[in-house]
C-alpha cells in the first residue's frame, strides 16, 4: 500500500503535535496520520503518481489540500501506491505493482486508490487523502470495507494534484467512519485562490451537522439492479438496505435512468480526451525520468515516454487523441460532450424530486489479482454506477454494507445534491 514512509519526520512532528495539544494550541486534525495518494504533492517529498516516467521527482511546492491538513496538524505517514496517473479501478496498472485487499490478499484493492484504501482498511493510518475522477475514491472503499467520499467538483482544490482529466478530478477522503470524512472534508474544502475552478460556496461545519436524522425521500435506480453483470449478492444487499431504510421510515422509491448504457463510453472519451492534453507535459524534458537513449528532441520524447508511461496510460493517450482528432471529433468527443450534459440533467431532475439516489458501488465485490486486467473493456465495465456522479459533478460517497459469504466488503454508494455535502453525510451515519 505504501510507497514510503516517511518515519522520522512523522515522529518528529508528532512530538511537536503533542506539545501543542498540551498547550491547547492544536489544530482540528491534531495527531490525524494520514497518508497521501501518490500523485499529490507534498514539497520536498518524491511523488510519482505510481509512473516509471516520474521516478526521481521531488514535489516543488504543496497542494493546498496538504497545506490545509498540514495547518490543522495533521501528520502525513507517507505515500500511498495507485495505479498510474490514477488510471485504473484495480490498482494493478502502478509501476511498482498492485496493491493485495487487506481482506483477502488475493483480490485486488481496488483503483485507482487502492493504496489509500488499504492503508485505511489495514489500520496503518487513520485516513488518506486521495482523488476521484471516476470512482478512484469510492470503488476501492467499497472493495476494502471503509469510507470514502468524491466532494462535488470544485468543492476541493486541485492544486498540487496530478491532472488526469480536469474537468473530473477531485480529492476527498478515505477514512473509517462518516466522522473522520466529514472532518476532513471541512478542512480541505472551500475557494483557493490558486485554483480558478475552485468554488466560493461556503464551507459548512461538516462535522457538526451529523444529527439528527430526518426521514428522507431516496430514489434508486432501477436499472442498476437489473443490470448485466451485477453479483447477486450485492443485489441483495442493496434490497436489504432498501428494506431497511422503509421499515425507518424513509421514503424509498425506484426510478428509471434509461442512459446507464451510456455512461461509461460517455465518461472513457471524455477523460481519454482530456488525459491526452494533460499527460504530454511528460516529455523528458521537464519532470522525472529521460531515457538514456535521448540524443535529440525527438528521439528525448519518444523514447522518455515509450519507456516511462505503462500500458494502460498508452492506451488511454492514444484513446484521447483519436476522439480529438480532426476526423473524429464530431463522431466522439463533441457527442461526449452532449451525452454528459443529457446525463447531468436527467440526475439532477431525479434530484429535483429526491434527497439521494442510492446505488451498489460497484457490480461485484474485489476480483481476483490478475483477473481482468487482461481486457480493458471487461475492466472499464468496473465503473458504471460510479461515473453517473463524477459526469455530473455531484457528491458521492461510498459506505461499507456489510460482506458476502466469502467475507469480502460490499458497498453502497449514495449521491446527493450539488454542494449539499452536508446533507450526505449527515444521512451516511445512519449505515454506521
Ligand atoms: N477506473 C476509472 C478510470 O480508470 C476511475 C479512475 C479514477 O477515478 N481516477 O478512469
């Protein structure tokens, strides 16, 4: 899970924590050990984004979710293995290899922040921070039984993170409980003056706003249930939960999303396309590795890159390229752009009627290591119920719900409205 550790310095800060708590100077993370994902900068410290093509960077200035954690005294363990440039659901695309489930070391953890969740599942930190373009946050959370939590886009800055598809990206936490997320996220949360797409809406006080329950009115989406591939088990459970959630006194109602077949070619165009813009500033030229072989510019990119970049970053440049080309464009990444925005408006119609929409996180529980990195499309299928919310931009969180009779962690994911953050969470506790 872990890339390094950073002992000393975490163990030097934590005596300088203790002495502020003693003093009643501390923070509101005081003596929180949190990891970091590894594709978020950390000054002076190595961040790869688990790619041979970064090996040797040393990050030259903090994000601001760092620097806000850091102010609220915070101590950062280490980095967190993912899959390269956060492209993955399986955390097995990383250049220092895939990260085992803590439950079961032969499935896989989870991606892209697979690290991130193990090392909260495994209770070698309290939490992490990590990203989520399309699910990277709460697919592993829901493999490894913990909670994580994709703000809605541009609740967080992205300053200091590495870009995978911008218009996605966002970072939130992987933690224990609802609690520990909702704490997190009003520290990290709020306008940054160093990223433009970054929202002014204020922060509220997550952490306190966790009571009482109010019955709510919750949609599902019918076809999740009745989609191919879905595992029974994780049927029933999300039955269960239904069942559970009425007998409460909730409102529980389904609903019909009839372009649930769309939404991962929708989302694969778009973030191939923006990755392909964002990845070629990895030339050789100015961070990380070069190839020994570079003798001129030319022969300086495309060796620097054939070498540095994995299959799956490949795969996914030469995706974005094609959907952008001149030919192309019209036939992909512009129908992209209008299938998004259908999505976006039927979600938050649904939305108009009701609190949240409840769905499994993911259609089966942790595969074996190995199983389907093997064919793309079969791993891309990963995705469907995560990356309805993140074309949308809305908030969404993943909730352990239980195991299956193999002891594997289920979990159920729960969207809600743009910037009501606080709403979600204070309805998360009732699966605590
Ligand atoms: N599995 C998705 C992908 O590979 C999500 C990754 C992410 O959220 N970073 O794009």
């Amino acid at each position: 899970a872990f890339l390094e550790v950073f002992e000393k310095e975490a163990l030097e800060r934590a005596i300088h924590i203790q002495e502020k708590i003693n003093n009643g100077t501390a923070g509101k993370l005081a003596g929180m050990i949190i990891g970091l994902k590894d594709n978020i900068s950390y000054k002076n410290h190595q961040m790869t984004a688990s790619s041979k093509i970064l090996q040797g960077y040393t990050a030259v200035y903090s994000a601001t979710v760092v620097e806000r954690i850091l102010a609220e005294d915070a101590i950062i363990i280490g980095r967190l293995n993912c899959d390269e440039f956060a492209m993955g659901a399986s955390n097995e695309t990383s250049y220092f290899g895939p990260v085992k489930n803590f439950a079961d070391e032969r499935k896989v953890s989870g991606g892209s922040s697979g690290g991130s969740a193990v090392a909260v599942q495994a209770n070698l930190c309290f939490a992490s921070l990590a990203s989520d373009t399309g699910g990277s946050i709460r697919q592993p959370a829901a493999f490894c039984g913990v909670v994580g939590l994709k703000p809605t886009y541009a609740r967080v800055s992205r300053y200091g993170v590495v870009a995978y598809a911008s218009s996605f990206d966002q970072v939130g936490p992987i933690a224990k409980s609802v609690e520990d997320a909702a704490l997190i996220l009003e520290v990290i949360a709020g306008q940054d003056f160093y990223d433009g797409t970054s929202s002014s809406e204020p922060v509220p006080q997550y952490s306190k706003l966790l009571a009482p329950h109010i019955k709510r009115k919750i949609a599902y989406i019918e076809e999740t249930l009745h989609s191919e591939g879905l595992d029974p088990e994780i049927k029933q459970n999300v039955l269960q939960q239904i069942e559970q959630l009425k007998a409460d006194g909730h409102t529980v109602e389904p609903v019909s999303f009839e372009y649930l077949d769309y939404v991962v070619a929708t989302y694969y165009i778009l973030t191939t396309a923006e990755a392909s813009s964002n990845l070629a500033r990895y030339d050789g030229v100015h961070f990380g590795y070069r190839s020994p072989e570079s003798k001129d510019l030319m022969s300086t990119y495309k060796k620097s890159r054939s070498e540095g970049f994995g299959e799956e970053v490949k795969r996914r440049i030469m995706l974005g390229t094609f959907v952008l080309s001149a030919g192309y464009y019209d036939a992909y990444y512009s129908k992209a752009q209008k299938a998004r925005r259908l999505i976006k408006e039927k979600i938050e119609a649904i939305l108009e009627e009701y609190d949240f929409i409840i769905t499994p996180t993911t259609p089966t529980p942790a595969f074996n290591i190995g199983e389907e990195i093997t064919d793309p499309v079969v791993m891309y299928l990963a995705d469907i119920f995560t990356v309805g919310a993140s074309l949308a931009g809305l908030p969404a969180i993943s909730l352990p719900s239980g195991k299956n009779k193999e002891g594997l962690p289920l979990g159920l994911q729960v969207i809600g409205k743009s910037f009501k953050e606080a709403e979600l969470l204070e309805f998360s506790t009732y699966f605590s």
